[in-house]
C-alpha cells in the first residue's frame, strides 16, 4: 500500500493525468480552429502556450507528446481533421515537433529563472524561436528531398515571418488567460 509520502514522489498524479489529456484535447480543438488567410493560421500555438501558463513546461511537454503521438498513429488531432505519420513527416511537422522544444525551454529557464510573467514570456519567446529554427531546418531538408533546393530566406518568409505576429498576440492571450486561471488550477 503506498504512503502519502511515496505518492508525493510518484512521476504524475491522477489530477495531473487529468489535465495533460484536457490541455491535449485543447490543443486538438485549437489545431482545428483556423483563421481564413492567405497562409491558415490556427489556434493551435495559442494552446501550447496555455498548457505551459497552466500546466508548466514539463506536463505541457507530455500534454504536447501525446498529442503528436496520437497524430502520428492516425487519430485526425491535426489541422483539417487530418492525422497520420505522413503529415508530421511533412514540410511543417517539423514546427509540430518543434513545440516540445517549447515546452523544453520554458522548464529551462523557469527552472532558473522562476514562474514570475516576465520569465514565462521570455521562456515562451525563446521556446518560439526555437520551434521555428527546429520547423524551419525540418521544413528545407524535406524540401530539398522532394522538390530541390531552397534557400534559407525563402523559407523563412514562407513559414515563420507570416506566423510571427500572429504567434505573438497567441503567445500574450495565453499567458494573460493562464495568470486568471491559476487561481483555480492547484497542481
């Protein structure tokens, strides 16, 4: 029979469980949300940086996995209702695993740093780059394997600079959410 003490030390507690698939449901709902522009532009980075306001960097890391994982094995969690190997093997899969990356920088730095605003959004802005650098390099080596060569400015103004503004304002909405909801959520 485990005691409180050894249940206190286990590696994720029901209540935990709970909120990685919730915030993992979340960020399925929120690939599905797109915005009608020239390039779609979905709420699904907004979700991530809400897993990581709410959950911190380490369950919004598995809330994030499990949501690749569960793509990767074909239910449709992805944009378009679409799923499979296929898409997080694609030109943008890379930017989808990237936002481990995310989730990785952000227990970095507050781990260091501490959970005040300030660090939360530098911790998000560089767990954004690093997503970009990551989908980027993904994005011009699948690139180069299918069509040819690709320059790195090329790809950038395809992939990141339309999304940067965008990613920003989610990045803010997100942590200005989360700081209200912490008063709710006790993890």
């Amino acid at each position: 029979m485990p005691t409180a003490k050894t249940a206190a030390r286990s590696f994720c507690t029901v209540k935990e469980m709970t909120y990685i698939a919730l915030f993992t449901v979340l960020i399925t709902l929120c690939s599905w949300i797109s915005l009608p522009t020239a390039i779609p532009v979905t709420l699904q980075t907004f979700a991530v940086f809400a897993a990581i306001g709410l959950l911190g960097g380490k369950r919004a890391f598995f809330s994030i996995f499990v949501y690749l994982l569960l793509g990767a094995i074909g239910v449709p969690v992805f944009a378009g209702f679409t799923g499979g190997l296929g898409i997080l093997l694609s030109f943008t899969g890379g930017y989808m695993i990237g936002f481990l990356l995310t989730a990785v920088a952000n227990m970095g730095i507050t781990r260091l740093f501490g959970d005040s605003i300030p660090v939360q959004i530098v911790s998000m802005i560089i767990g954004l780059l690093l997503c970009y650098a990551f989908g980027t390099v993904w994005y011009m080596q699948v690139y180069v394997d299918q069509i040819g060569s690709i320059g790195l400015g090329t790809a950038l103004a395809t992939c990141v600079l339309p999304f940067v503004i965008p990613d920003l304002l989610k990045l803010v909405g997100a942590v200005l959410l989360t700081r209200r909801l912490q008063a709710y959520v006790k993890l």
